[in-house]
C-alpha cells in the first residue's frame, strides 16, 4: 500500500517538473524570436451586398425574435394572473374546506353522541323488557296458581251446593209428601167423622209450620249462594 502511494507522488513530482521545464523553454523561444517580425494576417474579404443580405436576414430574425418574446411576456403575464387566480380559488377553496371539515366534525361528533344515547336507551329498554317479561312470567305463575286455586275452590263450592241442593230437594221432597200424608189423613178425619181432634189438627199445624220453616231456610241458604254462584260464573 505505502509502495503504491511512493510511486503516485513521484509521478505527480514529474509531471510538475516537466510541466515547468516546458514551460521554461517556451518563454525563452518568445523572447528570443526578433520583436520585428509582423505577422501576416489575411482576413477574407467580403461583398457590400452579402453584408446587407445577411444583416437584413439578422434585423429579420431580431424582429421574429422580439416578437416571440413579447408573445412570450404575455403567456408568462397570463399564467402569473391565472396562477394568482387559482391561488385565490386555491386559498378559497382551501378556507371552504376547513370549514367543511369543522362542521362535518360537528356533525359526526353530534352524531356519535346520538348514537351513544340511542345504546345507552336501547340498553335501558333491554334491562326493562327482561324486567317486565319476568314480571310477566311471575305474574302468569301467580294467575294460574290463583285460577288453579280458584277452580279447586269453585269445584268444592260446586259440589258443596250440589250437595245442599240434593238435600234441600230431598228435604222437600219428604216434607212435602209428609204434609201431603197428614193432609190426606185430615181430609180423612173430616170427611168421616166431621169432627177432626185437637190432637190431629195440632199436629197438622206443626207439620205445616215444620214446613215452612223448611222452605225458609233452604230459600235463605240458596239467596247466601246465589251471589257467590254468580260473581264465579262473571
């Protein structure tokens, strides 16, 4: 490595060195040549009327020229205007924009704390339904405990009137036909012997009175029933 860069310098110093030694020997010829020699200049001559057709052909191309670059100074000033132009719409635009995206910001805030509420109503109305329709279930379970309870009441005062009903018209039946016998027996009395006893007639009156008090109190045992028949049946 150390070689390589030894032989770079010392290539570098030779070529200076021949450089100056060059460089010497050419100012030693310039000032020995003599001082008097002219040097022959030709220059080519020219006609006076390729001169004008070509200085014509110049003031031609001068003139295209400026005309291009007036055309060219007018594009530019039209695109600096339309440039500012648009920059206008651009900061317009750009204004417009912001206040787009603010409302709509706005909005899409208003909206999300809308549909917060509307969850936040759905959630309640979730927590109330479940809490009615288990109300609702209770409430059946109640119902059908009381209509069960309900129908094994009715059924029992069903049977129980059916009951009082059999035994009122079997009651009925054998005091009717008792006081049927007793009047049959009267009748008998009277119509054989015209002078019923005290005795007969005493225990026709009972049997009558018995009677009657029978027929009083079934017809108030079935006026104590009847209401409760009927708010059952309603």
């Amino acid at each position: 490595m150390w070689f390589i860069l030894f032989a770079i310098f010392t290539f570098k110093l030779m070529c200076i060195f021949i450089f100056v030694i060059y460089c010497v020997v050419t100012f030693l010829l310039v000032m020995i040549v003599p001082q008097d020699t002219n040097l022959d200049v030709e220059f080519p001559t020219e006609s006076r009327e390729s001169v004008d057709d070509k200085l014509e052909v110049l003031t031609e191309k001068l003139t295209e020229k400026e005309r291009v670059l007036q055309k060219s100074q007018c594009e530019i000033k039209n695109a600096e205007k339309a440039l500012t132009d648009l920059e206008n719409k651009t900061s317009s635009c750009r204004d417009r924009y912001r206040s787009l995206m603010i409302e709509l910001k706005k909005d899409i805030r208003e909206t999300e704390d809308e549909v917060r509420t509307l969850q936040n109503q759905i959630s309640n109305l979730s927590i109330r339904r479940e809490a009615l329709r288990s109300e609702v279930l209770k409430q059946q379970e109640d119902y059908q405990k009381m209509l069960s309870g309900f129908s094994k009441e009715l059924e029992s005062k069903k049977t129980l009137f059916c009951t009082l009903l059999r035994n009122i018209l079997f009651c009925l039946k054998i005091d009717f036909n008792y006081f049927n016998l007793a009047l049959s027996i009267y009748s008998f009395w009277y119509r054989e012997i015209k002078t019923p006893s005290r005795e007969l007639f005493q225990f026709t009156m009972k049997n009558f009175i018995d009677f009657s008090v029978y027929i009083i109190i079934i017809f108030n045992q079935m006026f104590a029933v009847l209401p409760f028949i009927l708010k059952n049946k309603n």
